[in-house]
C-alpha cells in the first residue's frame, strides 16, 4: 500500500481516503480508484476514468468501469482528480517546523529532532510530494522507516550533510563542538 501513495496522489479528499487505506493493518493488495479525471502529465486534457492498482503498480487505467477484484480496497474518487505524485528536489525535513534557525535546533534533542522530520515528511506526503530531495538532513534513518512502511512519507533522495565553511550557516555542529 505504501507504494501506492509514493506512485499517486490524488487532491483534496482522495489523499486523506489513501492516508487511511495506507494506515490499516492489513492493507489489500489492490486498490481500485473510481470515478476520477485523470491528469498524466502528458495530455492537456484531464480524462474521466478508473485505475487499478494491483501489488503496488499500475495495473490499469480506463474510462469503462474496472470490476474491483475480491478484496480489493475501493476508493470512490468523487470527480475529482487524480494525478501522478509531485518531487520537491530542495527540501529540509529536519528544519521545517523548526522556528528559530540553528538557534533553536541546538537546544533540540535528536529524538525532537526526528519527530519534527517525521512531521514533515508526512506533510509533504500528504501534500501531494511522493518525491523529495532532502539537503543537509539527518542521514538516512527517515528514509528507511519510510520504506519499511513505520511511517508515512515520500521516497527520500537524501543529499547529506551542508557543503559550508566552517560556523557558516550550514555548519549544525553545536558551540562545544567547534
């Protein structure tokens, strides 16, 4: 299910229906989305249909009805549209809800530190980002709870640590450590 959401997002209402399916215990290996325009980044033009997916992939796409398969999880799209995931190539997981700027993240713990990125990948997920590049974030230990399914994000190319002079801007090292 969770490569369900990293492969489509859909506006409005639908985005917290997959949030749900995403978040059961026992998610379906199908899903079928109905009654929904699509947008394939292709086509000027928003086409009415269904789309089907099966272990995670794109099965089918079509404007007759899709039979859902036995078990299948099904979403009623409500006419409104659907759409391949966005990408943010230049985010800052571990930062956006961090007010106050190197300041305040020094008097952070790592564990605070996570959750907020946590947070935020979720956010950004649930805004329709199924891609991100994080710059200067915590490593890779976001990323891989994500794509173990612990918790609800985009895929993360993670860029690693600052490129940055020594107590530049980029440089998270605390006073004590300089």
């Amino acid at each position: 299910m969770k490569k369900l959401l990293l492969l489509l997002v859909s506006t409005l209402a639908i985005s917290s229906q997959l949030a749900s399916v995403a978040q059961a215990q026992t998610a379906p290996d199908t899903t079928l989305i109905t009654n929904v325009k699509i947008f394939d980044g292709t086509s000027e033009r928003l086409s009415a249909g269904h789309v089907l997916i099966a272990n995670g992939m794109i099965d089918s796409v079509s404007t007759a009805p899709i039979d859902a398969p036995e078990g299948a999880a099904v979403i009623d799209g409500e006419g409104r549209t659907l759409m391949p995931g966005l990408i943010d190539s230049h985010v800052h997981l571990t930062h956006t809800f961090v007010e106050g700027g190197v300041k305040e993240i020094e008097a952070m713990t790592w564990e605070e530190i996570g959750a907020l990125a946590t947070a935020s990948a979720r956010e950004h997920l649930m805004n329709g980002f199924t891609t991100v590049r994080d710059m200067g974030g915590l490593g890779t230990g976001l990323k891989r709870a994500i794509d173990r399914g612990i918790v609800p994000g985009p895929r993360i190319y993670s860029a690693g640590g600052y490129i940055t002079q020594t107590s530049g801007h980029g440089d998270m090292r605390m006073r004590s450590q300089l």
